[in-house]
C-alpha cells in the first residue's frame, strides 16, 4: 500500500512515520478485539479491562486523526496528483478504526451479562475468536512483507470465514424456542471485524480501482 505513495515523491521520513501509525492501529486493533473478545466469550471480567479497553479505542482514533493530517500535508505538498491514492489511504484508515468499533460493540454484550448458549456453542465462538486474532496478526505481517501471496491467502480465508458467519447466522434465525440473539449479533459482529481485515489487507493485493474486491486467487497465479 504504501509503495504507492513513495511512488508520488515526498519526504521519506513523513511517509514512514504515516506506515508506522498505521501498523499501531492494527496492532491496537488486534489488542482491543482480544480484550473485548475474552470479556464476552474468555472468561475475563469486563470491568477488569474496561479502561485499557477504553484507552485503546481512543488511542485508535487520535492515530487515525494523526495519519489523516500527515496524508492532507503530503496532498498539500505535492498536488492533485496523490489524490486518488490519499483517498484510498483515507479509507483503508477507517478500516483500521472500525475494528475498535466493532470490538467496542462485542464487549457491549460482555457487558449486557447475557447468554451465549451452552458450553458447546461458547467454544465455537471462542475458536473463532481466535482466528480472528491470528487475522489480524497476518494482517499486518501482509503490510510489513508486502506478500501478494500470502495476503491471497489470507483474503481467501478471509472469504470463507464471512460465508461460514452468515451460515450460523441463518441456523440460529431460524432456531426455534429459545433467545439467540446474543450469538448471531457476536457472530455478525466477528464478520464486520474480518471484512474490515479483509478491506485493508486487499490493497495489498489488487490495484486502486479493485480495492476491497476480493480476487479469486492471487495476482501472481493470474
């Protein structure tokens, strides 16, 4: 991704400190999805973590603001021309920022105190917690190797993880007698966070005007 703004010129440090800041949203990203996800599924005490979570989030999004203002100084600087890539940039952030929203939402429901189900069901949302969090790990593994292998990869599994979500999601709507309400919002809530993950790890991979579609393979097998 950020091989096209060294493309368009400009200080080398400005645009490294702007791939920096990114990276720590996705490592915060990752750090508040964790928190939020054990309190509801982990076994963690939500006023345990309430204030780190709470830190974190807002820690996203003065590092979004951040990154933004280095982007509009770049645009600035160097003309119309960085344009369509600063807008890309702009909302592959927004990705970044959305994650903490939606792990705000997950801990929400840590919150409400309400049931996700038997032990059988808990454990199902706990193994995808944690493919959400190795997600998320290779996500920004994707962005420091620029691998367009391993972010094909990773998007394809990406894509059956989201159909594998609306699956669930039509079981338990269709579910009869009791309250499922409390899974399919966690489960509808995991797949926001991974198609967010999937947004931005896609510029990796396809070129600006196919960005956040998914291909069916990698660009190098095409």
């Amino acid at each position: 991704m950020f091989d096209w703004l060294q493309k368009l010129g400009g200080s080398t440090q400005g645009l490294a400190d702007i791939q920096r800041q990114f990276l720590q949203m996705l490592q915060d990203g990752r750090h508040i999805f964790d928190a939020a996800a054990n309190a509801l599924v982990g076994g963690t005490t939500p006023d345990a973590i309430r204030n780190d979570l709470y830190e974190t989030d807002l820690r996203i999004n003065q590092t979004e603001m951040a990154v933004r203002r280095g982007l509009v100084v770049h645009g600035t600087v160097h003309g119309a021309s960085t344009f369509p890539a600063l807008l890309v940039l702009m909302s592959l952030v927004k990705d970044a920022e959305r994650i903490g929203d939606y792990s705000k939402n997950l801990f929400e429901i840590a919150c409400a105190g309400v049931s996700l189900g038997d032990a059988e069901a808990v454990q199902s949302l706990v193994q995808m917690k944690d493919k959400i969090s190795k997600f998320l790990v290779r996500a920004q593994n994707c962005f420091e190797s620029k691998s367009v292998e391993d972010s094909g990869r990773l998007l394809k599994e990406i894509e059956a993880f989201q159909k594998m979500c609306d699956v669930h999601v039509g079981e338990l709507l269709r579910a009869q007698g009791r309250n499922e309400a409390p899974r399919v919002l966690t489960i509808r809530y995991f797949k926001r966070v991974v198609s967010h993950i999937g947004n931005v790890v896609s510029s990796v991979v396809m070129p600006l005007d196919k960005l956040d579609f998914y291909p069916d393979k990698p660009m190098s097998e095409q």
